[in-house]
C-alpha cells in the first residue's frame, strides 16, 4: 500500500519564480491495479512519480510504502525502500546498450545476496513473460525500440518489487508497439501496483483502472473506469 498525505514541493522556493510543483495532495493508492497520473506537460505528473520512488525530494508531507513512512527525505532510507520495492521503466529506456539482455537484469539481481541459479531463473522467468526469452544474448544495441522497453519492463520485475513506476512508457514507440507494452504493463497490474504517467487521454482510458487528473500541481480529478480487456493491433 501507498499513501501521500498533504504532499508539498516547490521549485525555486521563496525566488520570484517560485513554482509549487506538488500542491498540497493526497492520496492513497490500492495494492494492485494500473493508475493512470494524467496531464499536459507541466502539470507535476512526472514530478509526482519521482517523489513516489524516491528520485526527488520534498518539501513537506509524508509518503508511507509498505508500513515505511517517510517524513523527511533521507537518502539511505530512500535507496533501501527503492532497491527492495520499486521498479521503474522509463521513456528512454535508460538500458546499458553495450550489454546483452541478460547483462542489463543480471547487474540489477547482483545487487542481492542471491545465487547465479536463483539469478538465471529469476531472468528466465520475466524474460519469457514479456516474450524477450529468445533475445537473452542480443546486445541491447541490436533490438528495436519496443524490444527495448520489453527488457525494461524485464529490469523492473526481475527483483520482484510491490510497485511498478513507468514514466511515459509508450512516448517513444508507435502504435503496434504501444498496444503490445500496454497489454504487458496491464497484465503486471493484475498482482501489482502500476503507477503510469501519461499525457495520451487515449492510452489512459483504454488502460487503466483509476485515472488521477492533475493540473499545476493539484489534483483536480479522479476515476475508477471498468478496463478488463487487452487490445491487439490490425494494420
């Protein structure tokens, strides 16, 4: 489980140009499910999600995850909640392109005192469930974008977290490979929380389970929608 409670960060704090990214929010999000932070650009989408995963700090307010509340940013605790709960896929994919498919999980299961045969199953299992099993030796270089993200879906599931960050994930594929990392991200929310940013109304509402609208920092919006089905692609 993950709570905000009256949430506050500026940019620019007590300048002429003071922004107040983050207003003032709250909310509580349940324990599975996709949830969709939706805005125009500017709106603290993006802002939010880093605070949530510890990317950024905050100025006030209080985060709890999984029973660790968190009033104060404080790097040490961060990192630990954020290696042990948190995955993240990002628009760039962020992957090391010079490595195999292998490799990129490899390094992130040898943070952990865990073994090469748990290590190796552990990959086996999260490459085959995003259908990148037959790649496993393919340098990143070599695969397409929508490969690409399918490994960084991949990455973020390989240590089995409780949350699942995905900041525009679809922003830099297109159709066909939007519906099919959708159809993946949809399918992960089934047993874990998925917390997406987007922009895309289209995306959000064919996808997710709760929409948060937000807009110069506050949340002006929220809807439970009824999205049980996948979408395939027909050119």
């Amino acid at each position: 489980m993950i709570k905000i409670t009256n949430l506050n960060k500026y940019f620019y704090r007590n300048k002429h140009n003071e922004i107040h990214v983050i207003n003032d929010t709250t909310l509580e999000f349940p324990k599975n499910g996709l949830v969709t932070l939706l805005g125009e650009s500017g709106s603290g989408k993006t802002t939010l999600l880093n605070v949530l995963g510890g990317l950024d700090n905050f100025d006030s307010g209080e985060i709890e995850l999984d029973g660790n509340k968190i009033k104060k940013y404080s790097a040490k605790k961060i990192d630990k909640i954020r290696n042990e709960k948190i995955g993240y896929v990002f628009q760039n994919f962020l992957l090391l392109k010079n490595k195999t498919v292998y490799e990129n999980l490899e390094i992130v299961l040898n943070m952990y005192d865990i073994n090469n045969d748990t290590i190796n199953e552990r990959i086996t299992y999260v490459l085959k469930a995003v259908g990148m099993l037959k790649y496993k030796k393919k340098k990143v270089s070599e695969l397409s974008g929508g490969q690409q993200q399918r490994v960084a879906i991949a990455r973020a599931l390989v240590k089995s977290p409780s949350l699942i960050l995905a900041d525009e994930p679809t922003g830099n594929l297109d159709e066909k490979n939007t519906i099919e990392i959708m159809n993946i991200l949809k399918k992960i929310s089934k047993n874990t929380l998925v917390i997406l940013v987007s922009h895309e109304k289209r995306v959000a509402y064919s996808y997710s389970d709760i929409i948060i609208e937000l807009k110069d920092g506050k949340v002006v919006g929220s809807k439970t929608l009824e999205n049980k089905s996948s979408y395939h692609y027909e050119d």
